[in-house]
C-alpha cells in the first residue's frame, strides 16, 4: 500500500536504512521507507521470514535506490570473466567469494550467513567480518553468478568485483588508515589551540586580558565539539553498538568518560562558573588516537599469528631444465608445468596438458565421486588428483590462504570450542570498573569536589582488558612462528592446547621411524631386464608412498619410453597400473595373492608384470637416528604405543627401543589403526597420532592431535592437525615442551596484566592520575604484553634449541 500523504513537518526515518522519507513516504506493514529499493529489501525479507534481521540493529541496511532496468552485473554472464571471479566451477555447484564492502554490524553478518533462505539454491554462506569477504557456495543448475550477485545487490549487499586482478581483490589488504591520521591531525590541531587559549586560566591573569577570558572559554568549547564527536566519534559508535548487543566492551568506559568530562565542562562555562575541562579532553582524544595508531603499528610488526599460512608447507613438483623436481607452492608462477601424483591436491588453477585426469573434489564440495577432466579443460584449485600422474599448466597465482582454507574444511573432522578465560573475565570487566569510577567520583564529590571528574575519567581509561584479550594470540602466534621455522606446520593454533592434554603417543612404523636407505634396497627373484625396471619405475611415479620413491630410484632404466594409462591405489595394500598395455601390481603379498612367498625381518613390497609374479623388494628397516633418545625424553609424561602394518619380524628391535610396557601392533589395516585408537581413548587416555598421512587417515582424524610425517611435506592431509617434516621429527620433545612453556607464558602475562591494571585503577581512584597521563598508558600497557610475549617465547625457544 502507497501512501502519498505525508506530514508536512513530521519527520519520518526509513525503517530500512534510517534515511530521512523526504519527497513522501512509501508504506509497508505499517513500516515506512524512503524509496521504492528499501521497500523492495523490507518485502524480500518480510517474505523469507527473515525479519529477525531488523531485531538486531534499528536500521541496519543501507538505502537501495532504484535500480536501472538493465543489470550492472550483465558481465558476469561472460564465460571467461566468471572463471576469473569463480573458487570452483564443477557439475552443478560453483564456489565464489565476494567482497562485500557494506557489511558493518551483526545483522549483516546474521543475514549474509542466511542467504539459503532468501534462495534454495544457496547450499551455504560464510561471511569473514574482518576482511569482508563472503563465501558462498550454490547450486549452479538453480543460479547463475550473475543471479546471486544480482540477489546480494537486491538486499543492499552489493559485491564489489575488481576484474583487474580479481584475486587480489579478494585478499586482505593492509591499508594505510588515512582517516585516523585525519582525525589525529584535527584533535592535535584543536589541542594546540585549546593549551594556548587556556593560558589565562592556567597563569591567572587579570585586568584587560580578563574580558577576554570568556571568549577564549567558549572558542575551546567550539574547539572540542569536532575533537569530541568526530576525531572521538569511533568510541562512541563500538559502544553503541556494545550496548545493542548487550556487551560492554572496552570502548563503553571510555565513551563515558569522554562524554562526561564534555558534559561538565560545558556546563562549567555556561554557567560561567569555571573553564572546565577542555584541554585534558582535547589532549586525551589526541592522545587516544595516537596509542591507536601506535598500537596499529606495533601490532603490524609483531602479529605473527596473522600470517603463519606463509609457512604452509605444501610443495610440488615442478618442470625444471626437462625434469621435475620439488618446490614450495608460493613459488609457482602462471605459466609453470607442474606434475601431480595420486593423492596430491592441485594449489592453483591450471589447464590439463595430458590426455585426462580423475580429480576428485570432495576438499571443496563434500562429494567424493571424482570428476573426469580432458586434455585442455581448465581445472580448479583444491582437487585432489586420482589415478595416474598428470601434467598442469598454472594459470593462477597460488593462494596460501585458500589451501588453508581446504585444510580447515569442516567436513574433516568437528571443531572444538574452547571458552578461553579472557570471554569470561571480558564479560564482568568493564561492569565492574564502571562501578569502581561511580564509586571513586561520590567519594571525591564528597571530599574534593574539584577532583571528582577527572578521578571519574582517570579510572575509566586507565582500565584496559586488551593486554588480557592480546595474552593468548600473541603467544600461540609467536609459537607457530617457531613450530614453521622448524617445519612444523599446525592447522590452527587449538593444536597448541591440545597438545598439552595428552597422554599417549602412537606412532606408525614405515615412513614415520624409520627411513628407508637406498643402499638397504634389494630385488628377490630373478634379475630385472631393463624392460621390466623401466615398467616398474613408470608405475611406482605415480604414488607417493614412502617405498614407492626407493624403488622408483631403484628401478630407474634409460632408453624406454612408456605411457601410464591407469593407475589405482588401494589404501594399506598397494596398488594396480597399466603401463603401455601391461597390468603392474605392487605391493603386499596378500594383495598379489602370493601369501606364501618367503618373508623374513625385512618389509616386503611384490611385483606382478602382466600377470606373472617377478618377486619382491627387500627393504631393511633403518630407524631414525636419535628416535631413542627422543622416546627418553618423552617418556616422563607420555605413554607409547606402535600401530604398523607390517609383520611382526621387528617385534624384538622395537622393545629394546621403546620404553618397557609399551604396547606394540603389527598386521594392522588402516581400520585396525583406527579402532585401535578408539580404544585407547575409551581407557581415558588422550592420543598423539604420528603417521605417513597415507594409510593412517583415520586413525589420524580421531586422534587428540593427528601429526602426518613426510619426507618432503609434499602431501596435503586434511585428516591431521600438523604436518611434520621427517627430519624435524626428532624435535617432537622440543615442540611439546615449548607449547608447556607456552601456556605458562600466558599465565604471566594475564599476571602482569591484572598488576598493570590494579595499581593503575588504584593510583586513579586516589587521585594521583590525570587522564591524560592514563590515555598514554592505556596504549603502552597493550604493547607491554606484546613485547613480553613474543621475546618469552623466543627466548624458551633459543634455550630449547629450536630456530
């Protein structure tokens, strides 16, 4: 219903957006909106059952003008285009990720995260408030892209595209913040002004100067109204919309005692009874501002929990000088022809430059039905590559954050929520310093009038919970840095608690301790030809397990040129490739059917060319050096136990090694792995899983804390929660003592940061603090904990002899 009768001097906000309805207002359900486009959005939502949006903020949209009749996002419609914008692009689902520059309260995020109700075809939608960048994924039969920018645009969420460089337009950027050093410059500007205009109150001068003593009190008000309520205006907003969400946050004391020292020193030169307040205002917003700014920057140098994706270690195999050889995915450039192996995950978009390809991408859709891929089809980042080995050309930088996106997929395995001690403490925080500076004020209201006011204030800014809240990110921060240089790679920084609530470690056996010596290799049976070796080594490249690189080293022959034409893996027990038309099986004995073949102490790989068994390869266990003095080391606080595929002929080396009562398994099946692990932690105990990452996946999942062990940290295991390169595993000990260490850490800080405030809160209430003095203290004690944190934890790592 359109009501064109409008009050002339009534006025009427959008229910919408808050504008004002100015040329007359438009009506719906009794609500009123400024322009056909808000109507539009209150009537989409109202139909959706999505109203609840408006319950969470008074006006939280942004006005949506009419559109034009045609479409601005008629672009997306471009082939071409739409796979730059586009994360994936399968049969049926897509992927994209929009930055989405109007989101700016809880509600957006609350009807961003809705969208499957607006449209079914949604599956899900992420929002990262922080970098305002959403994620959704849909069903691509039901809408396009253009449809679902169309929708965001509809309800006042517009994405912004940069087609330029789309990926980078997606990223988070650090950007220079120009209207905080704006706003700096004006309180610094009104602050000068507001000390020189306040010299006669300061020196008491009287005569002619006096007459002028008024006005010079009224041009500081004039001064601190821009100070206040714009160079301040970012405190007052957060504890608005603190108070909307019914938190207090550390802005609501200090938007109080702004407000209030401007209250009464307005008051006081009104009433002409006093100069008031102004330059401890003026000076605490400028200085305010400037810890802001100063923090920002201490913040930038130190925050190492921001960008410890940078040392995610996933590597592949890259063409150089006519051989492929392994290199990190942060090096890869467009252009650059990349081999992957079964099981390997492609780190960035690229086009098939052979025949086809099977790519599953169960990483990104939660289907785990492989998706077949012909010579020159562009292929998305996050496929995991099944079969034979294959050929990529990169078309796309590799985003280190993406991968790390895939890793965290929820869809391998729940996360745990942890209530950390700083949102409990953060809740009672600001009530009770509130309290506190009410009670401090009526004591000097009694007793020193003069003081009451800045004693007020002096308590509110000196009180500061961001030293609590930085305690904890700061030192797991600090600690991955430590944990990558030593090529210890955690999904999150959860991992670090984990860790400190085991009690058993399990260890797999082939590829984790021990390692296999090309020189401990040997072939039983007739000798090879050099035919069959080239067969054997053009089968065997394609895997990553740890005993198919030996032997494809091993079997190396010149002179043959054969094609792989299939390849299948089957977890625990080998696998089947056909090579130029002949069938090669590798692996165990049982897989071959050759049960009775002679075993002895070494572990035992079969070969079958064409139906015909040719023997097996030999390989002489080696275990790491130094794996006893590790299990020495650990077996203070933790029990062991070993989960190994292979037979029992290691049983007596491995109880010379290990710790007496330690639990020893051999024949175990992935499965075996995996309920064996459950049974342990039905016995109460909490598990450290290491394994290969191959055939221990499940065990690994279900693990307290699941670490894969690889040689070259070239496999991508969703299953673990750290990737450990083989030769750092040695440093397992270290790694756990320094998360120990860690946690202590964190108890000293949250110490000297309850200290801090404390004695700060008490030297206010007696009145032995200015605002101002607290508004530059308030910043430093923030840094203070910085610093604390990030050199404790270098040093305990230096005295642990860790990087």
């Amino acid at each position: 219903m359109i009501s064109t009768k409008t009050p002339a001097k009534i006025e009427t906000k959008c229910y919408h957006c808050g504008e004002d309805c100015l040329e007359g207002k438009l009506t719906f359900e009794i609500h009123s909106f400024c322009c056909n486009g808000c109507k539009t959005v209150y009537e989409i939502l109202s139909s959706n059952d999505l109203c609840d949006y408006y319950t969470m903020e008074k006006t939280p949209g942004f006005t949506v003008k009419d559109k034009a009749e045609h479409s601005i996002f008629d672009f997306l419609d471009n082939e071409s285009i739409k796979r730059e914008v586009l994360d994936f692009e399968g049969d049926g689902f897509e992927k994209v990720t929009f930055h989405i520059p109007n989101v700016h309260c809880s509600s957006c995020i609350w009807l961003l995260e809705n969208l499957d109700r607006l449209n079914p075809a949604v599956v899900d939608s992420t929002i990262n408030f922080s970098s305002k960048n959403l994620t959704v994924n849909y069903r691509s039969n039901e809408m396009s892209l253009r449809q679902l920018a169309e929708m965001l645009d509809s309800i006042g969420y517009g994405p912004q595209i940069n087609l330029k460089n789309s990926d980078e337009a997606r990223k988070p950027q650090m950007t220079f913040d120009k209207q905080l050093l704006i706003k700096m410059g004006i309180a610094g500007f009104c602050f000068g002004n507001v000390m020189l205009l306040s010299f006669p109150d300061y020196l008491g001068i009287a005569g002619v100067e006096e007459d002028y003593r008024g006005f010079f009190r009224y041009l500081n008000l004039a001064l601190s109204i821009p100070v206040v309520f714009y160079a301040g205006s970012g405190y007052f907003t957060s504890a608005l919309k603190s108070a909307k969400q019914k938190f207090a946050n550390i802005d609501v004391p200090i938007a109080i005692g702004l407000l209030a020292l401007f209250v009464r020193s307005s008051y006081e030169v009104i009433a002409d009874v006093g100069p008031g307040y102004f330059d401890s205002l003026v000076g605490l917003v400028f200085f305010l501002l400037i810890g802001k700014w100063f923090q920002g920057k201490t913040y930038d140098a130190l925050s190492f929990d921001r960008d410890y994706q940078s040392y995610f270690p996933l590597a592949v195999q890259k063409k150089i000088n006519d051989a492929f050889a392994p290199v990190p995915v942060k090096e890869l450039k467009k252009g650059d022809e990349i081999l992957l192996r079964n099981g390997e995950v492609l780190p960035a978009d690229a086009i098939l430059i052979d025949d086809y390809a099977s790519v599953d991408y169960s990483f990104v859709t939660g289907e785990s039905v492989p998706i077949a891929r012909k010579k020159g089809d562009y292929v998305y980042a996050g496929g995991r590559q099944v079969g034979k080995q294959v050929r990529f050309v990169i078309q796309k930088e590799v985003s280190q954050s993406y991968l790390t996106q895939l890793w965290n997929n929820d869809a391998f395995g729940e996360k745990e929520n942890h209530t950390k001690l700083i949102d409990k403490f953060s809740r009672y925080f600001t009530v009770v310093i509130l309290f506190i500076a009410v009670v401090a004020a009526i004591f000097w209201q009694i007793t020193d009038p003069s003081q009451t006011w800045l004693v007020f204030t002096a308590v509110l800014i000196i009180a500061c919970p961001c030293a609590l809240a930085l305690s904890t990110p700061f030192t797991v921060g600090s600690i991955m840095r430590v944990y990558g240089r030593n090529h210890f790679y955690l999904k999150n920084s959860d991992v670090i608690e984990k860790l400190n609530a085991t009690n058993t470690i399990v260890f797999d056996k082939t590829g984790t301790i021990t390692e296999t010596q090309g020189d401990a290799l040997k072939f039983c049976g007739p000798a090879l030809s050099e035919a069959e070796k080239a067969l054997i080594h053009t089968a065997v490249a394609s895997s990553t397990h740890p005993l198919s690189r030996w032997i494809k080293q091993f079997t190396a022959a010149t002179d043959f040129d054969y094609t792989i034409e299939s390849f299948e893996e089957i977890e625990g027990k080998g696998f089947v490739a056909t090579v130029s038309g002949l069938i090669i099986r590798v692996g165990s004995a049982k897989f071959l059917g050759e049960e009775n073949k002679h075993q002895n102490n070494a572990t035992q790989v079969h070969v079958s060319i064409g139906g015909v068994y040719k023997g097996h390869f030999s390989f002489e266990a080696t275990y790491r050096k130094g794996l006893s003095t590790l299990l020495d080391s650990l077996k203070g606080k933790f029990r062991f136990q070993v989960l190994s595929g292979d037979n029992d002929k290691e049983a007596e080396r491995l109880k010379q090694m290990f710790p007496a009562g330690s639990t020893l398994r051999f024949n175990q099946s992935p499965e075996d792995k995996l309920k064996a692990i459950k049974e342990i932690q039905a016995e109460g105990n909490e598990v450290i899983m290491l394994g290969d990452g191959l055939n221990d996946a499940g065990a690994l999942r279900q693990s307290k804390v699941g670490i894969a062990v690889t040689e070259d940290v070239s496999l991508f295991s969703p299953a673990s929660d750290a990737i450990l390169k083989a030769s750092s595993l040695m440093d397992l000990s270290k790694f756990i003592q320094l998360a120990n260490k860690g946690r202590k850490v964190v108890v000293r800080s949250f110490t000297l940061s309850m200290l801090y405030n404390c004695v700060g809160i008490s030297m206010a209430v007696a009145g032995k603090l200015t605002p101002l003095f607290a508004a530059v203290l308030m910043p430093l004690s923030s840094i203070s904990i910085v610093v604390f944190t990030t050199a404790s934890i270098n040093l305990i790592s230096k005295k642990l002899k860790l990087k």
